[in-house]
C-alpha cells in the first residue's frame, strides 16, 4: 500500500489520508520517509482534532497552547490512555456544549467552573470514602473538578450562591439553587452524611451536587450501579430517594470495554445541556441577581393564553426535596411559576382600550391522575395585586401545590378590573389560564 500511495501528487495523498484513522495515518507513515512527511502534516492534523474534539486551535486538556495539532493529538491521546476513547470525546462534548451555553448567556457561572481534577485527586477521593467511581463521573472530573463554591459566612457575596450550573427555584421563602461539588466537597459532605444517617447503607453513594442557598437539596451518585438519587424530605433509607435518570438508559458504568458506557452524571448533565441549548429553561433575572431557572420556558410544558390583551404564561416543575413517599396524600409537591403583562395594544374589552388592569381575585381548578383535588377562590396572588401597564415587565409569582400522585394539572382564571381596583374604568372580566401540567419528569433536577 505505502509503494501504491507515493506514487501518488500532493492533494490526492492528502485526500485519502484524511479519510483514514488516526491509527490508520500512522502506520501508513511509518512505509517511507515521503508518506511519513505526508502523515505529518499538521492541517491533516488539525482536522482530525476538529472532528474528533472540537479544538479549533492546537491545546492540551488543560487549555495550555501548543505548537501543533500533531502534538495536541498525541498529548490528549496520552492523558486520556486509562479510559475508552468513545467516552472521552462525548464526554467533552457534553463539558463543550454547557461552556458554550454558559458563555454566550450567563458567563458569571461559567467562571466558577474549577480546572479539572487529577487522576491522584480522584484516586484520593476513592481511597477516603472506599468507593469506585463510574467511569464516565471520573471523566467529567478530569475535565472540570465542579465548581468554585459561594461563601456562606460573607454577606456581600450572597449572590453568588445563584451561579449553581444546575440552577433552581424560588417559592415562598423557599429557595435552591444547584452547584456541581468539587472533589474535596465531595469528601467533606459524604463524611457528613455518614455521620448523620449512623448507617452504612449510603457507604457507596456519595454527595456530588447541592443547593447553596439556604434550603437544603442533595444530589447522591450510587458509584457501585452509577444512578443518581435526590434527596427527598426524609432521605433515611434507599426507598425516600428518587432517582435523576430512567434506570434503563444506564450500562457498562464500570466497564473500560463495554459499549457506550453511561452513567446517570453524564446523562443528567447532556440532558441538561440539551435544556438549555433548546431553551427550555433559561437565565431570570430577579432584581439584581441572576439565576439559572427550571421553570419550563417552552410549550408544551409552558402554556401562554392571552384575553383581552392580558398574557399569561405558566408552567410547573417538580420539588424532590417536598416529597414525602410515605404521605399518601402529598407525596409529590410541584411549585409553580405564574408570568403575566399587558400587551403593548393595551387592554383592549369590547373594542375599547385601558392603559392599565389591575388583578383582584383568582381561581384555581387542581387535578391528580384527572381527577380534581382541589378547587381554590381568593382574593390577590401571594398578598399582592398586581397593576399592569403595556409593555412593562412581567409580574411574576410563584406557588405551590401538592399531590398524591406523581401526574396532573392546574387550570383556572383571574379576575381583572380595567384601570384599577380603586378607581375601575369598567366591570371586572376574567382571564383565563390554560392547563399546564405537573408531571414528575424522567430527569429530576
């Protein structure tokens, strides 16, 4: 084959290099000195380390520059030697796709993320807790070992407890807001929780993610089946926490040779990539902080209904950290997020047009499984009567409910006055709110 290739001009070599693999390239380079400068060349390189893991500019896995593609190749090749190479470059992918979100929308977050650990670090964490971590959980260590985390006894930087990667919600004087740990958390918060539970029943799970605001949320990674668990309102036994990911999707966690190795860290942290990059959730800002928001952004899982030019957007997401598995009646509990404003037309009522509308009372209408649970009447939204005027902000609110089952629904309507309840330019009129769902997801974040 070498005598057959050096026959061949420039372009053409270069074209049929370019289609081989890597391993491929080398062994045709070592037939003679001439297919040996052609396996070389460092643009045939720069394409393979563009294919293969998206590096524009020749670097190693630490973001050092380096001279060439060549050498870039053969460097992460040799840092990545212990683990399948399929992993390493999706795994990337997934770490790509989240920093490149983070950049372009809310890149405060994204300077949190910490260089990636060591294979020593890992090894310590390991040793310390005697466990075995999922490959795929190593590998996203290694390319970002968590994040930095807020300080909690430093008032001035209270909102930095908000740049969680995973983000959260608020309701009522409940607030979580999800960091990626770094390795030395890791170890802090597992001990802990030892200590606390007094059991060994948790000796292979430990703490990889939590809210650090000042309302508890904890995220457990099983290392021995890779699954990963959420903390419920009694988190004492195995059967109080609720898994993050379909168990099926989960395989070969501990595997170096099995196919498509994937554990619940990667799948959960891809999906949320994909959550974001389709923005299905997105970055809210609340007076002067900013936070990642679960509240689904898109349809179906956010319902807008507009009346007499007054919108309402709604939608629902699943609190873990309420749920009570032994509760009958309130085993899952769903916050929900109320968006409304006034149009920039006005509200407009048999063809006449106010400048304002002022909300008075509300109407709900709860359902589990289709059958309804509940049916509220009141004055106001969370003590407040909100005055819309066009083209301003939305007046947001959030509430929950809770449900015996993991499946249902809120619809219902608000009662508005044009101008304002003290001085009402006509008859009050209702504005419907569309059903919007409350399903305990697939992926628990």
């Amino acid at each position: 084959m070498g005598n057959e290739l050096d026959g061949l001009g420039y372009l053409p070599l270069h074209i049929i290099l370019s289609k081989l693999s890597p391993s491929d390239i080398i062994k045709v380079s070592c037939a003679n000195k001439r297919l040996r400068g052609s396996a070389s060349d460092d643009s045939l390189w720069a394409q393979i380390c563009y294919q293969e893991l998206q590096l524009s500019t020749p670097q190693d896995d630490h973001g050092n520059p380096l001279p060439c593609f060549m050498l870039a190749y053969q460097l992460w090749r040799e840092a990545f030697s212990m683990y399948p190479w399929p992993l390493v470059k999706r795994v990337k992918r997934c770490w790509d796709k989240l920093k490149k979100w983070f950049n372009n929308n809310f890149p405060e977050a994204e300077a949190t993320l910490r260089r990636g650990a060591s294979e020593s670090d890992i090894e310590q964490l390991q040793t310390l807790l005697k466990v075995k971590l999922p490959l795929p959980t190593r590998l996203l260590y290694r390319f970002h070992d968590g994040q930095e985390l807020p300080d909690k006894k430093n008032p001035r930087t209270a909102s930095s407890s908000l740049l969680g990667i995973i983000g959260g919600y608020s309701f009522y004087n409940h607030s979580v807001n999800v960091y990626l740990l770094p390795l030395h958390q890791v170890i802090a918060k597992t001990r802990y929780v030892i200590r606390y539970l007094g059991s060994s029943s948790r000796s292979k799970c430990i703490v990889v993610a939590s809210s650090f605001t000042f309302s508890r949320k904890v995220f457990f990674l099983n290392c021995t089946n890779g699954q990963l668990f959420v903390s419920t309102r009694k988190p004492l036994t195995d059967g109080e926490m609720i898994p993050c990911v379909p168990n099926t999707l989960i395989r070969s966690v501990h595997d170096l040779y099995g196919e498509e190795q994937q554990d619940a860290m990667l799948l959960w942290l891809e999906e949320h990539g994909r959550r974001l990059e389709n923005g299905i959730i997105k970055v809210r800002k609340e007076g002067d902080d900013r936070s990642i928001n679960l509240f689904p952004e898109v349809p179906p899982l956010c319902v807008t209904t507009v009346t007499n030019g007054v919108q309402v957007r709604a939608s629902a997401v699943f609190v873990p950290e309420f749920a009570d598995l032994l509760d009958e009646a309130e085993k899952f509990v769903f916050a929900y997020s109320i968006r409304m404003s006034l149009l920039p037309e006005g509200c407009v009522i048999n063809g006449m047009t106010f400048v304002s509308c002022q909300l008075n009372r509300r109407h709900w209408i709860i359902r589990a499984d289709g059958e309804v649970v509940s049916s509220v009447d009141g004055e106001a939204v969370i003590g407040e009567y909100p005055l819309l005027h066009p083209g301003e902000g939305e007046f947001v609110y959030q509430s929950c409910a809770p449900l015996p089952s993991p499946s249902g629904s809120i619809e219902g309507h608000f009662t508005f006055v044009p101008g304002r309840l003290a001085d009402p330019a006509g008859g009050p009129f209702e504005v419907q709110v569309a059903r919007f769902p409350l399903e305990m997801p697939d992926y628990v974040f």
